[in-house]
C-alpha cells in the first residue's frame, strides 16, 4: 500500500512541475504580448503628442509672418508716394526677414512680376513672373487668402517654400504680390526641437505632396514627391482627419516606420493649401530592446524547463533514499524526546496538553508563571478550576470545537497572577489517535508588547495621515509605473479633481498631454536619479513650487515618488507686479530711466550686429514750471500723462518712449533714418501743439514741446553718448524759441 501512494505522489510531482511550467511559459508569453502592444501605444502618443507641438510651433509661426506681410502690404501706398520709398521698403523687409527665424527672403512683385523692393538687394529688377506662386496668385488672385506654394528652386539656387499675400489697386485690380520665403534651416530648427531618439525624423510637407524639409537633414529630400500610390501621406491626405498616427513604409526613406501625421489649420491665417507635418520613427529599432529581452527571457524559459526536470528526478530519488534513513531515525526519535521537551520548556511560548477530559498532562514554565502554578500544583488540574468560572465560559466554545477536532485560533485579553493585564494568541489544537480526539495541544503567545506596538503605530499612522490631510500644501504619491497612491484635501481643492478620479490612475489618464508628458518626466528624473527635485510648474491658473523625492521600500529600493507642491500663485502676481512697479513711471505707464537704458542698451547691441542706423529724441516740455505754478501740480500731472497716452499711441510698437524725471522724456527710435526720424519728431510737436486740455467751466489750456532729434551709424556710440547729443540739441531748440525740433 505505501509503495502505491508513494507511486502516486511521484507522478503527481510531475504533473504538478509540467502543469506549472506551461503556466509560467503562458504568463511570460502573454507579458510580452501585452508589452508589445503598449510599446506601440505609448509611442503612438508621445508622436501625436510631438506632432501637435509641431502643429501649434508652426502654426503661430504662419501667422506671424502672414500679419507681418499684411503689415507690408497696408504700408505700401505710402512708399510709393515719398522719396526713397523702394529703398525703405528693402528696408523694412530685411528688418522683417532677419526678425523672423522661419523666413529667409522677403520681396515685392508689381503686376508684370517685376520685384521692386526685396530683403536682398542682388533680387531686385529680376522678373518671376514664370514662378508657380506668382502666376497662380496673379490668375487668382483673393486678397484674404494666404497662398501657400510648394517647394521650389529659388533664382539663388536654395530650395524654399513661399507664402504669397495678393497686393490689390485703387479700383480692386492685381497690383502685384507680396512674397515671404520660408528659410528651410528656420524650419528644421522647429524640427530638431521635436526629435527625442536617434531613429527618428520629423518633417513638413505640402499638400500637394513635395516635401518642404526633413530633419535630420538627408540629401535629395527637398522637394520629393511623397504623394505615391498607398504611401503614408497619401493615406493621410485621403483620409481627411487633422491627425493621425499610421504604419507603413516611408517614400523618403524606404524605411517601415510608426508615423504620426498632422495637417496644420490655424483659424486666424486663411491658406489656400496646406502644411501637413510628420514625426516619425523606425518601427524595427522601437522594439529592438523588445527583442532582445524577448531572446534573453526565452533563454532562461529554456535554462528553467532543462534544468528543472533533472533536478526533481533527482530529488525524488534522494528523497527514496531518504524513506530508507527514515525508518533509522524513527529510532532515534524517542531518544531525542526528552530534549525536545526540554527545548519546549524554555520557549517564550505557553504550552501545554489537556485530555479529553479537561484534566493537565504537561504544562511548561512559561504556562506555570502565567497562572503562577508548580508543576505539582499543575498536574491532573481541570481547566476550569484553572481558569475560574467567568474565563472558562467565555473559552467555552472554544474547548467544545477542538474536542470536536476543528483546531481553534483567538485573540483573549487576561488577568495575570499578579494582576496585571496581558494579552495573548491562543491555538487549540486536537490530537487524533485512531481518528478520535484524545485531547488538545494549547500554544499561548503573549502578544502584549505586540498590542502596544500596534496601537502605538495606529496612533502615528493617524497621526500621520491626519497632518498630511488637513496639510496647506498639495501632497501626492506614486507608484514607479506613475499610478497614483494617495493624495490630500488640497489636491482636491486647487486641481478639481476627486481623489476617486485619481487614484490608480496616471498622469495621462488625468492631465493633456503636454502636462502629463512633463509631470512624468519630472518624475522618472526622480526615480532613475534617486535625487530630489524641485522646480516650478502651472497647472490651470496656478503656479506651484514642487518638491518631489523618491519612495524607497525595506531594501532601500526605489518603490515610487512622493511630491510636495506649494501654491504660489499670490507670490508670483506680486513679483510681476513688482516687476511693473520697477520698471514702469506710474504717472505716465512708460518705462523709467532705468528700464529706458536697459532697452536702449539692448537696441544699441542689435543695431550693431545687424548694422542699423537708429534715432533717439529728447522732448522737453515747454514752460512746464509756469503750468504748475498758474494750473497747480495736478493739472501738471495731467500734462505729462497726456504726453505719456500720445508716445503710446503714436509711435510704433519697436519704439521705446520713457520719462527721464520731471517734465523730460526720451524716445529711442530703431532703425529709424535721420528723416524719419525728423518726421516723427515734427509729427508729435504739431499733435501736442494742436491738443487743448480743457477745464470745468469752459477753460482750455494749450502747450508745446521742445524736441532734441539724433541719428546716428556710429556703432562705437553708448546710451549716454545718445542722449548727451540729443540734449544738446533739446537746449538748441529750447534757446531758439522753443516749440521746435532741432536736429
């Protein structure tokens, strides 16, 4: 009979070995399954994600330009009717082109396609009338439209796209166009910022299919032709969704690659066609770390299945071996009993043994202290004179389910002999003999300093989860895969969301993208770097100082990240109003001195590098003193605040107007010609000359400016310099007479 049953559990081994292996091969396979999928999922995202970056980059990049051609084209009659006004506007559209990072070459072709003013002078003369972008704007032209051309071969011989904007005549005709060329390096810069791994490109393309610029940059790119028959743009383009992440194989590259597409619209820039943009990557190297831990777990599958059937035949035949030295010890077993109870004695443990009849047959020291009994007293002794008569019934139940062989766990709270109160873990624990109960084992552990332990932990879990609750401060955890943990009443209150809606959830789940993309990379900073971070932040209209640290578990392992955010909001509206207040003149809103030197400086620097000419004035008001002293000091005021609201109003937005103290004013004026310069400067003294403040009752006050108007090309010229001139000037016109402008 024991030769089968040790047959049976043999064979029962192996099913259990094979039975478990097919399980562990089944998990392991469904993981990386799983893994697979999510790979792909999260790239998917991040693409999209970088190609709506790229949509709205670009976007607000096509509207500036368009708002700066729209700008040329209002300012055209007004070249055309002065002298020199070709030349000025080559000016203002060099200005222009090296303004805008995306644009290289700005120009202005009259109706034959004559261009007449450009960013390069070596352009102008030329005819381009043969050009695509000026011969469908001219055969149809629409002046709200923004033509979008694409890519060609400029007459310089560099490969840009142009966006066109229609000039139209004093009765409705084709006056000509206006011309931007977008720079391709401009371009790959918005590119660049996009791209996060080696494998990967991202590029613009035009609707009708030629591709504008990739990046990183790959020869015989510009201008290819990626609307082929079942490519990914043409599958895009057909589709007629603004964005979408498609597989397949790349025209440009020949590569199979994950590819998210985005065609890009903005409301505010009319196009007759549009950009789409790509930001790809090499499938094959997306999942090459996929692969090879595929490989390596395969490996060990086979290391794991190899090595464990030899080794449970190898322990089932020790363990036959070991059946034969069993019955040897059994020998040995009655010798070694007396050691054994012994070694019970002297556990910390109570133990003992009651018959079926209630009555004690053993009982070891720490029993005998517990209820202050000898060993002698102890002995035969029934369990309920033991106890007494209220402990015995409340153990009552207790001693009738291990008499009827169910072994019995619980938790009872005692009066020791020396009448102190101890807790304990008390196991029943029938004995069999012949399939009858001949009585129970008791295993007693004395958990009282455990009980102490526990409330004294529960105290400061309170404690703790009390002060982390009611905290001022937003307070969050998190797991390593970013699932939320725990979070308190204030990140309730300031993010809206319920911590229902929160916790086991991620960033993504929760937050736009580009917050959830920058709230887990702060994150993974953390739990590679095991260092602490702190850094600013918005969320919604808040702004807050995060403190974020790594969670370690037992063995000092990184198990998560906590974060500390405090709102500081309040703190930030006070510094940027104190940043007004510092820099802004509060009567008249224009910057102070301080300000005013620090922007001229800037403008100096760029006038140098650029090599522009630029202008400053000093303005002066005239016999200020005698309106204070004949109108009162608030009158004055008013003054001078008007002449603050009319340098706003007046002057150009490039323009720095600011009050130097008391009645005297600057106004530096950037790449601005001695004429124009004298223009602007005769422009404001015939307003301010003409303007009558008027009083209650009838009064009117009028008043004049003395203006002192400096131009120069001297690079080597500092602030100081340019204002020292201008005042010299400024006192020329006060000691001419006033009420003029001395250059």
């Amino acid at each position: 009979m024991k030769k089968i049953l040790g047959s049976n559990r043999y064979l029962s081994e192996w099913i259990l070995l094979l039975g478990g292996l097919s399980i562990v091969v089944g998990v392991i396979g469904f993981s990386f399954y799983r893994e697979y999928v999510n790979i792909g999922n999260r790239e998917r995202e991040r693409l999209a994600t970088q190609a709506r970056v790229l949509n709205k980059n670009l976007g607000q990049a096509l509207e500036v330009v368009d708002n700066a051609l729209i700008g040329i084209r209002h300012d055209l009659p007004g070249w055309h009717g002065t002298e020199g006004g070709v030349s000025q506007a080559s000016h203002r559209l060099r200005a222009f082109a090296d303004a805008m990072r995306v644009v290289r070459t700005m120009f202005v072709l009259d109706a034959d396609g004559n261009m007449i003013a450009a960013s390069r002078p070596e352009l102008i003369g030329q005819n381009v009338s043969y050009r695509p972008y000026f011969s469908e704007a001219r055969a149809h032209p629409n002046p709200d439209i923004l033509y979008v051309t694409p890519p060609l071969k400029t007459v310089l011989g560099a490969w840009v796209m142009n966006v066109v904007r229609v000039i139209q005549g004093p009765e409705g005709q084709f006056a000509g166009v206006i011309v931007a060329g977008l720079d391709p390096e401009g371009l790959r810069e918005q590119l660049g910022a996009v791209v996060y791994h080696k494998d990967m490109w991202a590029a613009i393309a035009h609707s009708d299919g030629l591709q504008v610029v990739m990046e990183p940059n790959r020869p015989g790119q510009d201008g290819l032709n990626l609307a082929q028959p079942g490519s990914i743009f043409s599958r895009h383009m057909a589709s007629g969704q603004v964005s979408q992440v498609l597989e397949g194989t790349s025209v440009a590259t020949g590569e199979n690659r994950l590819m998210a597409l985005h065609t890009i619209i903005n409301p505010s820039v009319p196009m007759d066609k549009p950009l789409v943009v790509a930001v790809g990557r090499n499938i094959e190297a997306l999942y090459v770390e996929w692969y090879a831990q595929l490989w390596l777990t395969g490996g060990l599958l086979i290391l794991l299945v190899g090595g464990s059937l030899p080794a449970l035949a190898y322990v089932q035949q020790r363990r036959r071996s070991a059946d034969v030295i069993k019955a040897q010890a059994d020998a040995a077993l009655a010798q070694s009993e007396c050691f054994m109870r012994s070694l019970i004695n002297i556990i910390p443990g109570m133990v003992g043994y009651w018959t079926k009849d209630l009555r004690s047959t053993f009982a070891n020291d720490a029993y005998l202290d517990w209820f202050g009994k000898t060993q002698e007293q102890m002995n035969g002794i029934h369990l309920h004179d033991l106890m007494g008569q209220e402990l015995f019934k409340e153990n009552d139940s207790y001693i009738c389910a291990v008499m009827a062989g169910k072994h019995q766990s619980f938790e009872r709270t005692l009066v020791k002999a020396d009448g102190s109160i101890g807790y304990t873990w008390t196991h029943y624990i029938p004995d069999f003999m012949n399939g009858q109960v001949q009585g129970f084992f008791v295993l007693v552990s004395d958990v009282t300093e455990l009980k102490k332990s526990e409330a004294a932990l529960r105290e400061s879990r309170r404690f703790l989860q009390d002060l982390i609750e009611h905290s001022g401060t937003l307070i969050f955890a998190k797991d390593k895969e970013g699932r939320y943990l725990l979070i308190n009443q204030m990140y309730e209150r300031l993010t809206g969301h319920h911590r229902d809606q929160v916790l086991g959830r991620t960033d993504f789940e929760i937050y736009s993208g580009e917050d959830a993309l920058i709230f887990t990379e702060n994150d993974k900073f953390v739990i590679e770097s095991m260092k602490t971070r702190r850094y600013e932040e918005l969320l919604g209209a808040h702004h807050f100082l995060t403190t974020k640290f790594p969670l370690l578990d037992a063995d000092g392992n990184v198990s998560g990240v906590c974060g500390i955010s405090a709102d500081i909001t309040e703190q930030k509206e006070l510094q940027k109003k104190m940043e007004w207040l510092a820099n802004t003149d509060a009567l008249t809103r224009l910057v102070n001195r301080r300000r005013f030197h620090e922007l001229a400086d800037l403008e100096i620097s760029r006038a140098r590098r650029f090599i522009h000419s630029l202008s400053v004035l000093m303005l002066d008001i005239d016999n200020f003193k005698s309106i204070n002293d004949t109108y009162g000091h608030d009158v004055g005021d008013k003054v001078i605040a008007y002449i603050g609201d009319m340098c706003r109003n007046e002057l150009r937005d490039i323009d720095i107007a600011g009050r130097l103290g008391g009645e005297e004013f600057a106004i530096l004026l950037p790449d601005t010609s001695p004429e124009t310069a004298l223009q602007v400067a005769e422009r404001l003294r015939h307003e301010i000359e003409n303007y009558e403040m008027e009083f209650s009752g009838g009064a009117v006050l009028k008043f004049t400016v003395s203006i002192g108007c400096v131009s120069s090309t001297d690079l080597s010229l500092d602030v100081e310099q340019l204002l020292k001139r201008a005042d010299q000037c400024l006192y020329e016109a006060k000691k001419s007479g006033r009420n003029r402008v001395v250059v």
